[in-house]
C-alpha cells in the first residue's frame, strides 16, 4: 500500500481519481446540455472503473443564467440517472466549487466516493448582458458593463501599477494557444508570433483579442474517492493535501484589481509554498489575468504554467475551474509530476479564488 | 440602515425602491433525442424512445433515460391513443387565456409509452373527464404541423371502456 501524502488541514484524505471532459466548441449545436454532459459522466465513471451505484454524493455546478431556464442542474441529472435517489446537491458556480462542496461532504466519514461536474454552454444567450447581472445591482448592473471592458479595466491597473506589459499579455496568449495545439479537446490551438499577436488592434484597451478568452460550451467531471479506496482504483490517485477559497468585496471600486488578495490568501491556506510546484493550471480567462494570479499564487519560477493551454484556449463557463483541477490531477495519475496547483476563479474579474495543491504518493 | 445614524435631507426621504429592467434573450438547444420527438410532431407522429437498459419508453424524450442515465438509442412509433391518468378542470380566468373555460387540462399516458405529459381535452363535458378515460389525439391541419406541441389541437374520448387502473397506477 503506497502511502498519502499528508494533508495540510489535518483533514481525511482525499484524492482525484478520475477525470473527463467534453471537446470544447465554439457552440454545440447539436446536444442539449444533458447530452453534452452524459458521454463526460459515462467516461469519468469508466476511467475510475465504477458506476454510479458505488456514488456517495452528487455535486455539480452550472448557472441556469447559461441556458436561461430554472432549475437546469435537475434537469442534468437526467445525465447521471439518480434511481435508487441519490444524495446530490449544486452550487450555481463553475464546478471547482462543487469539488470543494464535495471535499467537505467526504469529510464527514459516511461515504467514500463522490462525483462531480461542471457544464455551461456559453452561445446561447449574450454573455456580456448576464455577467453584468452578477454586479452590485444597484449601482453596478444597471449599467450594463460588459465582460471585456472590466478585464480591461484590471489590465490597465496591471500596467500602470508597473507589473505587467502588453508584450507580457501577449507571450501568456502565444504560451496558451501553443500548449493547446498538444490537448486535443482545446479550442484554440495555434502557434502565434509575437509580433503577429502585437498587430492585432485593440478589443478594448488595452487588451487585444488575443487576451480575450474564447467563447466555449462544454463540460467536465470528476471522481473524488476518501481514504484508501483510491488505490483501489487507481495506481497514482492525486492527493489533495490543501486547498482553500476567498472571496472580495463585491465592490470593484474598492478592491486593488492589480493584484489578487483572496488568491494569495487561499494559497498560503492550501500551502502552495511548501513543496516544488511541477505544474500549475491557473484559471484565467484574461491573458492580464494570468499574470496577476501567478504573482499571488507565489509559485516558483521553474512550474510549468498551463501546459493544457488553460481558460485562453477553451473557456467552457461553469467548467473551466473544474477542469483546471482535472488537467493538474491528470498530469499526477499519469505519472508526469508529483505535486501541482489548481486554481479557479469566479465572479467579476478575480473576485473569488479557489486553491488546490495535489500530491502524489 | 439605522435611523438612528443617517437620515437624508432630501425632502422625498430615503429611496426605497428602484426599477432596473432586465432582458435576456436566449437560443434553445432542442438536443438530438427531443429534436426526433419534435420531428415527429411535424409528421402529426408521436415518436417514442426507448432506453436500452430498462426497456422503458419516453415521450417526450430530454436525451437520456433520467432512471438509467444512458442515451436513449431505439425510436418508437407510438399510436394516437391514450390514457387520462389525472386531470384538473380550469375554471380561473388568466391573462392570455386562449380557451373558453371551465376547460380540462389532463396528464396522458399514451399508449406503450412510460412517461406521461399534459394535454388539453376538448369535445367532452367537464362533468363527464375521469381517470382512466380513454382519449385520442385531434391533430391540426397538415399545413399547420409545426415541431411542437401546438400540432396537437387536443385530445378527446374515443368512447372505449375505461382502462384498467392497473395499467396507469405507476404513472400518478
């Protein structure tokens, strides 16, 4: 029997198994969410080798803003097939979050695997118009400030606060898009020069398209498995020894946007400075984004950042913090790191942080 | 907000209310398996589908079988007729009411399918709607199929002899 590595928060041990996500398209036509979301479930419960009988617990997370429908995570559990009932519960937030719900519920000792899912199809309504409805709606929403603007708005603190340069964006950008070309189920996959990237006119200063991420639908799941059951099914399971969120105040005016508080914070928590960092998966939708949360995560300068191609090129809403954790978890039951850090974000530019940090045995 | 610690000087007082009008339009994804459904409709056709695992068959279908969670892979034509497992008789006028009430609103349950839905019954008395009546379904003009619901005028008695409760207790 290999042995856990040890969780940093005292905590029951409990590891990744098992990931699988959908292929991530500009918009998927053709299956509605439950089918879009079946083939992932199907996929994460084989490569762990069980069923969804062996499941403990259910957590997802979606936001019915996506689809414009109450109650659509119920509706997605028809992709699961709850029957005998099922214990299962839903945070209307990208499904890193629902890991999380899902770490705690295996806290408790009575269960010992739980699975989780994120999806959200992103084309069929006008992004711009339902994230400004996650603002402050007084003041805020009423304005309708669109996702691209805010982002600007933080990338130029990040460049008047001397942190950053549109050169820097842009070699995130070129970085992102080349890793993808080696992840079949990214979207953009493409290998950019510099000074093509540098050409490109702005979107909106001082961001250029390229520092915007792509519009996506997708879906992502995972298996959480308690204790040592996780050798069981698996040879390398990914350990998860700390992890931690923070949020912001909802007031974007009172938060410096240059730098990330709440990441830094849920890091130190998670204990990301106590080892070397082989790989991170950092969720940033930005390319300005990126710079900020390596910076607050601390992480060495040899991790290697987003080798999946990250949020830049596949950006499937209400999945992409999941599937960070699952690109990170991948690399450690594949045998290619021993310890990597998953990061999740949600909210309007950078105001919630999750933190993960895996091991292997 | 305490009293106590601020009060406004304006004449009007603290505001208490503010309109910020909200509209989000949205495409549908009607999904591989209820686009055959709604197909069907166009074709004045009920198109079941049945699940591979438990046999059961769904009408209309979301894309999996909600027991099993497979994809429910085998089409099954299905006839006109059916079942009321359950009614109610509408007699509350509403905004946009387009049916002359009283009227009755039924769950069906046609026959060989396992999933029933709501449907309007028309040519029969609200005195006379019970469970287990048997009814057909009454079809729009063919030039007014669409890939809806709204391709079924309603449904009304075909005058058989009640169904057994036996056949439809599992569907209330």
């Amino acid at each position: 029997m290999s042995q856990i590595p040890a969780a940093k928060q005292g905590h029951r041990p409990v590891a990744v198994v098992a990931f699988a996500l959908s292929h991530v398209v500009r918009a998927e036509t053709n299956a509605n969410e439950v089918e879009m979301l079946m083939p992932v479930v199907h996929e994460v419960f084989a490569k762990a080798g069980i069923t969804k009988d062996d499941v403990g617990f259910i957590c997802s997370g979606s936001t019915d803003y996506l689809i414009g429908g109450p109650f659509s995570f119920v509706t997605a559990l028809d992709a699961i097939g709850v029957w005998p009932p099922k214990s299962e519960s839903h945070v209307e937030m990208d499904g890193a979050w629902a890991l999380y719900e899902a770490f705690v519920r295996l806290q408790e000792g009575d269960i010992d695997i739980a699975l989780v899912y994120g999806f959200g199809k992103s084309s069929l309504g006008d992004l711009d118009k339902i994230f400004a409805l996650q603002l402050d709606p007084y003041t805020m929403a009423p304005l309708n400030p669109d996702l691209v603007s805010l982002a600007a708005l933080q990338a130029r603190a990040v460049i008047d606060q001397g942190i950053a340069s549109e050169e820097d964006f842009a070699a995130v950008a070129a970085r992102s898009r080349k890793s993808a070309l080696s992840n079949e189920f990214a979207q953009v996959r493409r290998d950019d020069s510099l000074e093509d990237l540098m050409a490109e006119p702005y979107a909106v200063s001082p961001l250029r398209r390229h520092c915007l991420p792509p519009i996506s639908d997708g879906a992502s799941a995972i298996i959480l498995v308690a204790g040592d059951r996780a050798f069981d099914l698996v040879e390398r399971p990914a350990w998860i020894t700390g992890i931690d969120h923070r949020i912001e105040t909802h007031a974007i005016g009172a938060r410096n946007l240059a730098v990330s508080t709440s990441t830094a914070k849920a890091a130190e928590m998670a204990g990301v400075g106590e080892g070397p960092v082989d790989l991170a998966e950092v969720h940033a939708p930005f390319a300005s984004q990126e710079v900020i949360l390596t910076t607050a995560l601390g992480l060495p300068s040899d991790t290697v950042i987003n080798p999946s191609g990250g949020a830049l090129a596949a950006n499937a809403l209400m999945s992409g913090g999941l599937t960070r954790i699952g690109e990170a978890a991948q690399a450690i039951l594949d045998g290619r790191a021993k310890r990597v850090v998953a990061h999740a974000t949600s909210g309007p530019v950078l105001q919630q942080n999750l933190v993960c940090v895996l091991e292997g045995a | 907000m305490s009293d106590q610690t601020y009060v406004t000087k304006d004449p009007r007082g603290p505001v208490t209310q503010l309109a910020t009008p909200i509209r989000l339009d949205y495409l549908f994804t009607a999904g591989l398996s209820l686009s055959r459904n709604l197909r069907g409709y166009q074709r004045a056709e009920f198109v079941g589908q049945k699940c591979p695992t438990c046999g059961k068959v769904y009408v209309p279908s979301r894309g999996s079988c909600p027991v099993d969670g497979v994809a429910l892979t085998e089409e099954v034509p299905l006839k006109n007729t059916g079942t009321v497992t359950t009614y109610c008789v509408v007699n509350v006028p509403f905004a946009g009411q387009s049916i002359k009430i009283p009227y009755i609103c039924a769950q069906i349950l046609l026959d060989g399918a396992n999933l029933s839905f709501m449907g309007l019954i028309q040519e029969c008395d609200v005195e006379d709607i019970h469970m287990g009546m048997r009814v057909e379904a009454v079809w729009v003009d063919e030039a007014d199929l669409v890939p809806s619901l709204a391709s079924v005028k309603y449904f009304r008695p075909t005058g058989e002899p009640d169904a057994d409760y036996e056949t439809y207790r599992e569907y209330l």
